[in-house]
C-alpha cells in the first residue's frame, strides 16, 4: 500500500525477480507477489486467500495510525501471517505486530529473503525433520525398545502379519532417550524446544508445552501447578472427569457450578455467566476457575467477560479446550480462550486437527508463569520413556495449522454447511440449531455454538440415535462420534471430504426413506422429554476425603432387581462416569440421588454402547463404592 506508484512497481518487479531467480533452489518454498492497492482489497484478499502467506506493506502517505488499525485488522483476521511494514520511523511502532523495515534503504533481495525466510521458519518440523533424518539414516540400535525397530517382529512366524499391518515407520521411528539428537521431552534444549516455540506462536501462547498423555493429563497437571497443596478451585461440575480426578489428587477444595441442561435432547450446556459471577464475588479466595469450551456438542462460552471478572479477584483461569484446538485457524471461529486472556488452555491437537491420538497441547499466558515448577509438575506426569511419533505429529499438525489452516478450515464449514442442509432435505432427520439446543438460561449469555458438531435429532426415524448409529456402522460403513437418547453428533475435522459427504447423506436419505407417517407424527407432537440427564446433587464430603476414607459396597439394585432403597442417600466414595461424553454423574463425596440411581440403572440395563466407569458388577449385579457413616 503506497501512495508512491513508482517505488511500489519497482519494488514489487525486484521481489518477483528474486522470486524466479530463488525458485529452482532446492527446498526453498515458491513464492508469488501480488501488487494490492489500498486496504480494502488487501483485507479482502486475507479474508478468500488461504495461499496467502505474508503481506509487505508500505505505508508512505499514509499515518502511523493507520498503519496500527491496519495490522490489529489482519491480526483479528489473519494472526498466522508474516507481516512486514515499511516505515520512515520506527518510533512509530515501538509494539508492532509485525517485522519493521527501513523505507529509505530497503534492499529488495534482502526483503525477499526475510520473507521467505518468516514463511520457511512456519514451515520448519525441527523435531519431525530430525526424526525422518535419524529413521533414513539407519543406525544399528543396541538400546531400548526391544523390538529395536521392528527386528523382533519382521521375520517371525508368529507376529510379523502385524508389523506389515502397522507398517515399517511406526517401528523405526519408536526410539528412546538414548537417541540425544532428538531431544528430551522432559527438559528440551534444541529440536523439541523449538518445536513447542513455533506452537506457542503459531497459537498465540506465550510458552506452549507438547503433552503425550492427552488433555486429561494436561488438566491434571494445571491443577497441580497452582493448586498442589490444597486450596479452592471454582468449575464447572459437568466438565471432564479429569478435572475432578485432580480435585481428589491434590485436595483441592472444590467450589462446584451447576451446569444447565437441555434435557429434550441430552446436552448439558455451559455454566449461566451470572452463576460463575456469583462464585466469583463469593469466593476471591479462589486461587483457580476451570471452564470448558467448547463443550462436547459445540457450544461455547464468551469467555472474556467471565475471565475479566477472575482476573479482577486474583484468580487464574483455566479453559479446557480439548475440542476447540481449531479455533484459532479461521475467523469465523474467534476469539478462542488464549484471545479472551485465558492464563492457561489445554487442547486436545489430536481431537480436530492432525496429531495422532493423545498428543495434545498446553498453552501458556499466565504473567505469572514460574517455569521451574511447573516444568516439575509436567515432569511427575510424563513418561521418560514418550511416543516420538506423537511428538512428531504435534510438530506437523502446528505447520499444518500455521500454513494451511486457514484453508483446511473454510472447507470444513463448506462442508459442514453442505452437510446441514443435506441432512435437513431428507425430512426426517435435522441438524439442531443454537437455539434447539441451549438451556433457556443461556439465552443472554453470548453462546456461540462451533458449526463443525453437527448435532442430528433422529427422533423422526421411529429409531433411537444408538439405533442409528449401529445402522450406519454395520450397513453402511460410516462411524459418528457419539450419541444421546436422540441425537448423534457429526464431527467436521479437517479430515473431512467430499466422498465422505456423499456417503453419509446418502445413507441417511436410504434410512430416511423407511420412516412411517406415524413416526413424523410421534416426533412431531414430542415435547420434553423426562429428564435422561439427572440433576447434579449436593456434595456433603470433599472428594479426596471421600474416595480415601473407608467405604462398603451397595447394589444399585435389590435381590429382585428393581431399584435398591438402600442407596438413596448414601455418598458415592468413586466418581461415576458415562462415557462418551466423560461427565461425571457422581464424584466422590456426592450424595447419590433417587434420580442418579435410576438413571445409572437405565444406563446399566441399556444397549446404547456407553461406558460406566466406576460401577461395579459382581455376581451379576451392579454395585456402587460408597462411604461408611
């Protein structure tokens, strides 16, 4: 952007000179400028582009305060971008968001090689290279794992059908800490440390950590960071069963948030804001709030006013964002945790982008940050013996995110919208929209719901979702997420295409087709439906006091197998868990519940494929852990 005409075609002529001259180089990325006069088309070519990767602005003619709403403008935008700002005065930008250049002596090869440099330094995998190098140089292992590189199994009778199954590279690249060259994942100095620096930027965190035991490990290791020796944390009852394993770990003394319900369809929503206000003014001792968003069906707190009001108090805040990991990438999906001023963000890298299972990711704000300790904490939960293959994922999924991100994500909402409107023309089943899908409560809170979980109400199919779901699995070859009494949800990941599109709506036009008249009917005049989520109860024992104290067994039903009397009332000493979605129906110091019981007993005698975690079963009766009087 010049007002100079002459010196930005002259300029713009010398970079693509470079361009061509630099484009036969072995391994140098390709590089194209694109002349763009004025703002407006810049801001509009950010917004289409996903190629683009830098943008050089000259801002002669132009005021220093221009040049400032012009970079915060692009940041919003597109934080991912190279930006480079010719000025004639330096002291005009002393914390800009970009790389400053002299106007006056601009060498135009020296700018083309900051340029490409900036973009190859997004496009570097320290760790991954380094790990390919070691693999293709073939060195003779005398060190663990035992199956040293596959040589245990390649030529055996016995197991060699899975090494072809699991393939060459999943074994040579399972290495140990014997290998220096690759870094240590417990105290990092070269390849991984850089690797976790480009994450920290590529997601706007001041210090980004690779975590190879998932977010529940993450949140874990939060909560032992600022709360390891007891203390109060505020969240949300309804979040990951992770949280509240940590709360019994560390003794924390929990200030529980009841979440709201949607009870026709199964979800349960966020926390009301004036609900999490409330727990704010009444406990500034609170050392620690944890929230999630997104939850597990897509809805999502405005976090910046809940964190503002923490941060009044003194207390910090952590957001579980294991489902959220993308909403950094497209603007459509903005502000995530780290923009509304989360001190700490755990995310699943595995759940929606390109890391393999369990890889994950803490990132770090907190101006208070202590390192030291926390590289501690995080040091009692790692393996010393970590998958490198999964560090390595989480050092592709960051170039991935960094420099097609932007891309992969406006297809995933093109094809999250194809699928909408899809699955609405088969008249049978329906994508839920926000206002389907929030508790009345919510209404005034600012929620926004993630367009890539698509909930899908199967109530006019005459079929429960679980019926649905064995449908399209065992007929069709198509595998959801997960299910409630009524809905399944659809993840849009960036593994999402077009064939798989024509797939399921294909399938869910052939099911669509079996429904009856009497079935549209039936789901049409259905109102509430009788609550299949319990009410959360009261807690009358802290968690840790309650799941290490002495406790006896109780059925959850009577010799006849009807509900037992006995357990209502009693503290449950374990957490009890549906899962999916991870959600703890009971904790540890809980009081069980005529509702809790009967629900856990429909979920016992169901075939919906959820999980109990935390229910016994002996003698062909399900039990429950609670605590001695």
């Amino acid at each position: 952007m010049s007002a100079d005409a002459d010196y930005r075609t002259s300029l713009l002529g010398a970079l693509a000179q470079c361009a061509a001259a630099d484009a036969g180089r072995s391994g140098a990325c390709e590089l194209r400028f694109l002349p763009l006069a004025g703002e407006a088309p810049l801001l509009a070519r950010a917004a289409e582009d996903g190629e683009l990767q830098a943008v050089v602005i000259d801002l002669a003619g132009a005021g220093a305060g221009a040049g400032r709403d012009l970079l915060a403008r692009l940041q919003v935008l597109r934080p991912e971008l190279d930006l480079f700002l010719l000025v004639n005065d330096e002291a005009d930008f002393p914390d800009a968001a970009a790389e400053l250049v002299d106007r006056r002596d601009a060498k135009p090869n020296q700018l083309f090689r900051q340029v490409r440099n900036a973009i190859g330094r997004r496009a570097r995998t320290p760790f991954a290279d380094t790990l390919r190098d070691y693999v293709y140089s073939a060195k003779d292992a005398w060190h663990t794992p035992g199956h040293s590189g596959g040589d245990s199994l390649r030529e055996s009778p016995w197991v060699a059908d899975f090494y072809r199954m699991m393939g060459e590279h999943i074994f040579n690249t399972d290495l140990s800490v014997s290998v220096q060259s690759l870094d240590s994942l417990l105290e990092p100095h070269s390849v991984i440390q850089e690797a976790q620096d480009l994450a920290a930027e590529a997601f706007g965190a001041r210090r980004t950590f690779f975590v190879t035991n998932g977010t529940s490990t993450a949140n874990k290791v939060i909560v032992q960071h600022l709360l390891g020796a007891g203390g109060k944390v505020i969240l949300d009852q309804a979040c990951h069963k992770s949280v509240h394993h940590a709360v019994i770990l560390f003794g924390a003394e929990p200030v529980y948030l009841p979440a709201s319900v949607k009870t026709r369809y199964g979800f349960y929503g966020p926390v009301p804001r004036e609900r999490v206000f409330a727990a704010i003014d009444a406990h500034p001792e609170a050392r620690l709030l944890v929230l999630t968003s997104c939850t597990y069906d897509g809805l999502r707190y405005d976090l910046a006013p809940i964190i503002e009001r923490a941060h009044e108090r003194g207390i910090k805040v952590l957001i579980d964002e294991a489902w959220y990991a993308h909403g950094r990438c497209h603007p459509e999906l903005r502000p995530n945790a780290l923009d509304c001023g989360a001190d700490y963000v755990t995310q699943s890298t595995h759940k929606m982008l390109s890391a393999f299972s369990q890889a994950s990711m803490i990132h770090v704000a907190d101006p208070d940050f202590d390192e030291h300790r926390f590289r501690e904490n995080l040091n009692m939960h790692t393996s010393t013996s970590p998958q490198y293959a999964m560090i390595a994922s989480l050092d592709v999924a960051r170039k991935q995110a960094s420099l097609e991100g932007f891309s992969l994500l406006t297809r995933c909402l093109d094809i999250a919208r194809r699928l909408r409107e899809g699955i609405d023309d088969t008249g049978v089943f329906r994508v839920l929209g926000l206002e389907e899908m929030l508790p009345v409560e919510l209404a005034e809170d600012g929620i926004r719901l993630d367009p890539l979980k698509l909930s899908v109400d199967t109530s006019a199919s005459g079929l429960s979702a679980r019926q649905v779901q064995l449908q399209l699995f065992e007929e069709f070859g198509i595998q959801v997420e997960k299910v409630t009494h009524n809905t399944l949800t659809v993840l849009v990941t960036v593994g999402a295409t077009q064939g798989k599109v024509l797939r399921l709506l294909k399938a869910l036009r052939k099911m669509a087709a079996r429904a009856t008249p009497a079935d549209r009917e039936q789901a049409a005049g259905e109102g509430e439906v009788a609550a299949p989520l319990p009410p959360l109860s009261d807690f009358q024992r802290l968690p840790r006091q309650a799941y290490f104290g002495a406790s006896r067994l109780v059925g959850l039903t009577d010799e006849d197998g009807g509900l037992n009397a006995a357990i209502v009332g009693q503290l449950s000493a374990d957490q009890v868990v549906p899962y999916p979605p991870g959600i703890p129906v009971l904790n540890p110091g809980q009081v069980i519940t005529r509702e809790i019981a009967a629900y856990l007993l429909a979920q016992y005698r169901s075939s919906n494929g959820i999980e109990l975690h935390g229910l016994l079963e002996r003698r062909e009766r399900p039990w429950l852990r609670v605590v001695e009087p």
